[in-house]
C-alpha cells in the first residue's frame, strides 16, 4: 500500500489530527504490539484491554502513529469516536487508491483454501494480494488490505462472520467486483437460527456490490441453487450439476490425485491436483469460474491447480512415528468433518479418528456430534472423542455399529494423548480435526514429541 498521511486517513475515517502531525506517513497497520512493524499504524482498540495501554510500547517499536478514540499524550494520532470502524474506513478509502479488482469469497467450509486457490489461479496473469491465515473478519481484512502492495491488480479477500449484519459491512469496506459464496453449511447456526438464516448471511456480500459485479455460486447446493431473493447482479453457477454454467465432469480420485474435467459453454480442458477427496472439486471449480471470468488461460488455470498445495493444518498429509497424520486442525462443521472422515476412510491402513469438539452449533449441538459419530463408525477402527459433546460421538459411534472399546471420550487433553500413543502402532493413518478453538493442533504436537 502507498504511504498514507494522517491528514488523508482523518479524512477518509471522519478523525482528527492536530496540524503538526498531518503530513506524517503510515504504511500498513498492526493491532498487536508483539507484531506491529516500523512505520505501521498502531489500532488501539477496546477489546479483553484497552489497546490504549499499549500506546506506549506501540511507539517505541516504530509506530508512525496511532488510531485511537482518546488522547493520552503528545504523539501522532488520529482521534476517532470508534477505532475499529475508523479501521475499515480508511481501508475502503485506501483500496479505492490503489484500483485492484476485488475478488471476495465466503462460505460456510473451505473458504481459506478457496481463497488459496482463486489467488494462485490469479497469481500467474495478475499481480495478487490476498487476506492472509484468518484475517476475514472486521479487523483482520481491513488491515490484510492496507498491507497490500500498491501495484497490486486483484485482491482476494476472505470474509468470515458468526452473526448477521458481519458480512455486510466487509463486502462494503471491499466493495466486490466478483463475489463467490461456496456453500451453505451448519456452522455458526448457534447465532443464525437456521441454514435459511446462514444463506442470508452470506448473502450480505451483495451489499457494496454494485448491479455490474459478478455473483459465482454453487450449483450443487440446493440454498444457493433456489434463492428466496432475485439479485442485481448476474449469476454464473458452478458444480456438478446439470444445468451449472461451469461444470466438473469424469470426477476421480486415484491415490492422492485428484482429476475432473472442466465444462464451460463450448470450452473444455482436464484438471489434474494433488489432493485426496472429491470435496475439494467444488472449490476448485470456483477458482476456475473466477479465473475464466477475469480471462485467466484454461492453461494457466490447469498449471496452477496442478501446483496447488494446501495451507497448513487443513488436511495436511505427513508421515511421522510410522503412522500417516492427517492433520486437518484448522476448523470444523459437521461437512467438513464428514469430508474429512471420508479421506480417512479411502486411505489404507488401520483408521484412527481424533475428533474435537465442532463449536457454534447451538441446539443442533446433539445431533450434529451424534451424526458424525455415526460416521466415524463407518470410516474409523478406533474414535478419541474430545470436548463437551465426546459422549453424543460415541453414541453415534456405538449405534453405528463400532464395538464399544473402540471409541473413548475425553476431557482432558493430557489424557487424550496418553491414550492415542498407548493405541497408535506403525501403520496407522490418524485424524485429527476439530474447530479451531479446540486447539487440536497442541493434542497433535504433543503426540508427536518424543517421551522424555
């Protein structure tokens, strides 16, 4: 991003700034005084504590100056009512400056590897930025965008909510030109109400739309297939389904690759990944429906599909202790958790699923966590339940038709990880996937270290 003065981002925001202070220049912004960079803009926001406290040690590790609603001495500042709004505002304002396309995607799963994919499909034919880890949320895209490089053409930005009305003021921070919602799944139904209320969540992103912009949506998913509103803006449907503009066809997997062939109109080329699990087509075919839209080569399309490599933690595949990990820590719903199951299910080897809790899932908590149990019987040798639901798995586990000894709850992480050392034997292909605020990946870290 170009620099900033204070006097233009007071401006953008509706802030102040004191004269002597108005020709000072930001680049980028930081939250966190244990990541903030020279030069940034330091966002002190009310959150657990007052970020106000950390004005201090914000400035002494080379903030250019500081978004905030107080005084509280004599440096750099811009005075604002909300900081966090404030936040958005300039990045708006800031976007608009440096005239990328914006390319924004949601979804209930597998909106970060999506995400990955559209900008690596891009990356080969445009100069791309993208929101980085998790920063779809009103703090994290708003800063991902101010430390966009200022020759940037496309940004891919990631939007995430648990509540109504979160999508909306993220599509009109950005301001999207292709829009892409991926699916309609359960997550977050614990503050939505129903999957009818989850889809007109997501349906915010139309919101800083203008009529002009792009809405790609998956033809597979009924809630998306059959709206309950007409949008302004042109649909194209991407799927596998009869009637999708961009279809998959002759879908396979064999061993770790993944192999469809792409159907648009009267253009048709293979696609080959090396990725397990057919789950992943549909967000594959998202980024060949952006990547067509803004002209990308069905060349270029196939070469960076082919070097796809997914994130971290999201069914990651390795070896260790002799046994194949799958660690698929990231998040979890009940579809993804299923999708997961399955990739667990089709490799060879004795299966073990550690499965964590799936959060946000209000009344539907029971049945959801009982279902995947049911699953798991069918994909796993041996269930290691974890979190407040672990017994409604077992009971699905159970009623699958898993013999009891197979599945075990737990409550206690230390716990959970004596048992899955005492059961793992070389061989074994592991599971490992909750929502993320199970901090799965520490249960896994820890089996994984040698005992002492």
């Amino acid at each position: 991003m170009p620099n900033i003065t204070l006097r233009d981002a007071a401006k953008w925001c509706g802030g102040t700034v004191e004269e002597k202070y108005a020709e000072i220049c930001f680049q980028g912004a930081g939250n966190d005084t244990r990541t903030l960079k020279p030069g940034q803009l330091f966002i002190a926001l009310q959150g657990a504590r007052d970020g106000h406290e950390f004005i201090p040690a914000a400035l002494e590790k080379g903030a250019a100056a500081v978004l905030c609603s107080r005084r509280v001495g004599d440096f750099p500042a811009i005075i604002v009512s909300d900081p966090r709004t404030a936040l958005g505002d300039i990045a708006r304002e800031a976007l608009k400056r440096i005239g990328a396309k914006v390319v924004a995607i949601t979804g209930s799963v597998g909106k970060s590897t999506t995400k990955e994919m559209i900008a690596a499909v891009l990356a080969g034919t445009f100069r791309v930025s993208k929101t980085p880890a998790n920063h779809n949320n009103d703090i994290g895209m708003p800063m991902a965008i101010l430390d966009m490089p200022e020759d940037t053409q496309v940004a891919v930005l990631e939007m995430g909510m648990n509540h109504f009305r979160e999508i909306a003021y993220l599509s009109c921070v950005a301001n999207p030109d292709v829009a892409v919602i991926i699916n309609i799944g359960t997550m977050h139904i614990e503050y939505l109400g129903t999957q009818q209320g989850i889809r007109q969540a997501k349906l915010e992103i139309l919101e800083g739309m203008t009529p002009q912009g792009m809405l790609l949506l998956n033809g597979d998913d009924t809630l998306l297939r059959c709206l309950d509103i007409v949008p302004k803006q042109r649909i194209t449907y991407f799927g596998c389904s009869e009637g999708c503009d961009v279809r998959a066809l002759d879908v396979s997997q064999a061993g770790q690759t993944l192999r469809f062939r792409v159907e648009a109109g009267r253009l048709t080329f293979p696609v080959e990944m090396k990725l397990e699990g057919e789950h992943y087509v549909a967000d594959a075919l998202a980024a060949v429906t952006v990547g067509l839209k803004l002209g990308v080569t069905p060349e270029n399309i196939r070469k960076s599909l082919d070097e796809f490599r997914n994130m971290s933690g999201r069914q990651e595949i390795f070896e260790a202790k002799g046994c194949t990990i799958i660690n698929d820590c990231y998040n979890a719903g009940p579809e993804s958790m299923a999708a997961a199951l399955n990739v667990l299910g089709n490799r060879p080897g004795r299966h073990l699923a550690v499965l964590g809790e799936m959060l946000e899932l209000g009344d539907c908590a029971q049945a959801e966590h009982y279902k995947i149990g049911r699953i798991a019987a069918e994909k796993a040798d041996m269930v290691f339940a974890y979190g407040p639901h672990a017994g409604r798995v077992l009971d699905g586990t159970i009623t699958g038709g898993m013999p009891e000894p197979m599945g075990r709850a737990f409550d206690d992480p230390k716990e959970l990880v004596a048992a899955l050392k005492r059961a793992a034997r070389p061989g074994d292909v592991i599971l490992f996937k909750a929502s993320r605020g199970m901090h799965l990946e520490k249960v896994l870290k820890a089996f994984l270290e040698e005992e002492k």
